[in-house]
C-alpha cells in the first residue's frame, strides 16, 4: 500500500486524508496510518472503494489472498497454550432402551 501511495506522491496518511474526504470516508490520519501501514483484518468495502478511486488502483493491487489453516491461526494467536480442538467436545450419541429389556 505505502509502495502505490509513494508512486502517487502521497507520503503520509495526512495526504492521503483529504483525498478519501473528497470520497465521502473521514478518518482521522491516524486510523487512515493503521490500515495503510499494516495488514488490517478488517476493511469496509466503501472504505476500499474509496482507497482503490483515491489511487488510481485496481482491488486486486491492494489486495492479496493467503489460505492459512484456521487452527494453526487460532493456536498462534493463543497465548502460548493450544486451544482444544473442538472435536472432542461433541456430545455422545444418546442410545433409547426399552425398559422391557
């Protein structure tokens, strides 16, 4: 993001700020700076709509796709300890008896 953003003379987030203004997003530079110098989590489409205009950019230049495993992820974000698998936490299946037998 920042490499697009130097290639449009735009260095700083406070740069940046009033081009996505003229697009209807207000952000403080500070939270414009988190979503452009890291790898957000979470991005608002209008919000990437507005990033894409702003610089001149295709989505698929701001984005990139990494399958990861969903329990490796949660394992590493756990703090050091390994978190259940949840499958063996499923309830056993109930077996119905007659009282006859």
């Amino acid at each position: 993001m920042r490499e697009i953003m130097a290639r449009r003379r735009i260095f700083t987030a406070k740069e940046l700020a009033p081009l996505l203004h003229e697009r209807g997003i207000t952000l403080t530079p500070n939270a414009i700076w988190r979503i452009v110098s890291g790898e957000p989590e979470r991005v608002s489409l209008k919000m990437l709509v507005a990033l894409c205009d702003a610089l001149d950019v295709e989505m698929n230049d701001l984005i990139t796709y990494t399958a990861v495993d969903a329990k490796t992820v949660r394992r590493r974000k756990a703090s050091g300890d390994d978190i259940p698998d949840m499958s063996d936490y499923r309830p056993v299946r109930a077996r119905i008896v007659d009282d006859d037998d």
